[in-house]
C-alpha cells in the first residue's frame, strides 16, 4: 500500500486500517485528503492481502468534522462543480469496492465525514459520535452524496429533517434512524466490533462478498436491474474454485478453505 501523508494505513490479519490523521483540524476532509483516499482505494480491490478496511479519525474527538472550510470558502462555481464530482468519484469508489468497508465513527462525522461515513458498507460508533449535513449554515448543500445516500438510508421524512436542519443527531438517535449497525462505549470497543464483523466476513467466499456489493449497491442505481444483476452475480459465482469449494465442504461435513478463486 503506498504511503499517504494524511492518512495513516496499516494492513494487520487482512484488515486494513485507515485513519484521517489530521486531529488538530478534526480531520476534516481537504482535498489533498481525499486524492489520497483515492489513491488507496484504487489499490484495495487488487490487493490480496487486504479482505477488509476500517476507517476511522485521528483523536477521540472526531472521525470527519466535514470538508475542509478553508478550501469550500475559495471555491467558484466552475470548480465547485468539479469538487462535487470528484469527492462523488472518490465515495463511489469506497461504495462499489469489492471488500467490505466500515466506518468507526470517533466523534463528529460532519458534512463530507458524514458523507464518507455512509458511503461506507457498515458504520460502528462510539457513544459520543455526532452525525449531521450542517452545509446549509454555510451557504451549500452537501456535495459528496450525500442527499442521495442519506436518503436512500434513512428515508426521506428524517433525511430531509437533517438536511434542512442542519441539526446533528447522537448516536443513540443514529441507531435509531438506521445509520449505525451497533454503538459502543468506547472508540476502542468500536474497532473491536468492526474487527469482529469483519473477521466474520473474511471466513466466506471472497468473490461472493464483492458480489454482495454490487447487488446491494443495485438497489439505488435507478438505471440499472437489480434483478438481472443478482442473477448475473449468482451465475459468475457458480464459475468459482469457491463455489466448489463450499458445496463440497458442507458435503463433506467440514469447514470450507476459501482462496478467492
Ligand atoms: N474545515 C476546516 N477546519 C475545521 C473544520 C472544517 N470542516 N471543522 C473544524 N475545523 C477546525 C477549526 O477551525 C479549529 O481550527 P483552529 O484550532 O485552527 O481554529 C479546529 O478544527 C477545532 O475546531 P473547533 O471549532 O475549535 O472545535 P469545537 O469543539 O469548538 O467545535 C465542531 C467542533 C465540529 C462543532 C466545529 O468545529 C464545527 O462546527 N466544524 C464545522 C462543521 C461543518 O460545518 N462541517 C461541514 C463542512 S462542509
């Protein structure tokens, strides 16, 4: 994995570990930031050693406090255009990676740390995180996805709420909403649980987690067949080593030895 200078990266038991090193800004999202989340997600799906990532933020304060206001202030309209669809690109790429991909939301996830949070697979948050879209007490509206995404998650009657609120919502009241797939007490419990998921995911067939991916991701792309996709993904796992494997394996009353193949 090549080196970033903002994020910190560490590949331990196929899990790897990013963290928005950044704390003294709440790790907000600048743009160089977001070139280099870029850069390593375009190395994740190739690279064999990695069957998972977790994300996280600098410090016990925040994951992501949003996009970094310094930039958002000197922007014109011209190349706010480009800055929303290049921080599109970089989350659709985090969405459609082909390993699953959790958020351990430390704190704040605000604006574009929210965004990033639910472009994420799975999201894991400590009692103290803070969730919200506060774009409109700045004069924009969220540009990274997440009207879409954050509808798509938790319906319209509270995304709208959120959007138009500015309000930031706890993590009890995240969990509620659907946001969150557990909350823990402690940023250390929180890895600890993404760790445990993932190790859960990393004793099945690789090549059907991706395809899970693709399916689920389906769902909201309004121009593709769900349907036909599940059926597609169905068949090129049955043209699987894996596929073989795992029948076989519950055959033969033992553990199946996935490779990926
Ligand atoms: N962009 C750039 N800098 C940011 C930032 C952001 N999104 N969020 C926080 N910071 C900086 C602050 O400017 C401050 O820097 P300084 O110490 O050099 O002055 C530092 O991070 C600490 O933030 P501070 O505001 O002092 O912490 P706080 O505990 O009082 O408040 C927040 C925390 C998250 C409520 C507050 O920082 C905030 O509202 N941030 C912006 C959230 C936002 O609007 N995000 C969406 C952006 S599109």
């Amino acid at each position: 994995m090549a080196e970033q200078k903002n994020i910190l990266s560490e590949i331990k038991d196929g899990i790897l570990y990013l963290t928005i090193n950044r704390e003294s800004k709440l790790n907000a999202l600048s743009y160089k930031i977001l070139e280099e989340l870029n850069n390593i997600f375009n190395e994740v799906n190739d690279n064999k050693s990695i069957r998972g990532v977790i994300i996280t933020g600098a410090g016990d304060k925040a994951f992501v406090a949003g996009a970094d206001i310094n930039e958002i202030s000197e922007l014109n309209e011209v190349n706010a255009r480009k800055f929303a669809e290049f921080g599109q690109e970089v989350f659709q790429n985090i969405e459609s990676c082909h390993k699953p991909v959790i958020a351990v939301i430390n704190g704040y996830a605000l604006g574009g740390g929210c965004e990033l949070a639910i472009a994420c697979h799975m999201r894991v948050a400590t009692e103290n995180a803070k969730m919200g879209q506060p774009e409109v007490n700045l004069g924009i509206i969220p540009g990274y996805g997440g009207t879409q995404r954050l509808t798509h998650l938790i319906g319209r009657t509270k995304a709208t709420e959120m959007l138009m609120t500015a309000d930031m919502i706890d993590a009890p009241e995240a969990m509620r909403l659907g946001m969150l797939n557990y909350m823990e007490p402690t940023k250390e419990l929180a890895l600890a649980r993404a760790e445990a998921i993932l190790s859960k995911i990393m004793k099945k067939a690789p090549l059907s987690i991706g395809m899970i991916i693709d399916c689920v991701n389906a769902v909201y792309d309004s121009a593709g067949n769900g349907y036909q996709i599940e059926a597609n993904s169905f068949a090129r796992c049955v043209k699987s080593e894996d596929y073989r494997e795992g029948t076989k394996a519950f055959l033969e009353k033992r553990e199946p030895n996935f490779k990926g193949e």
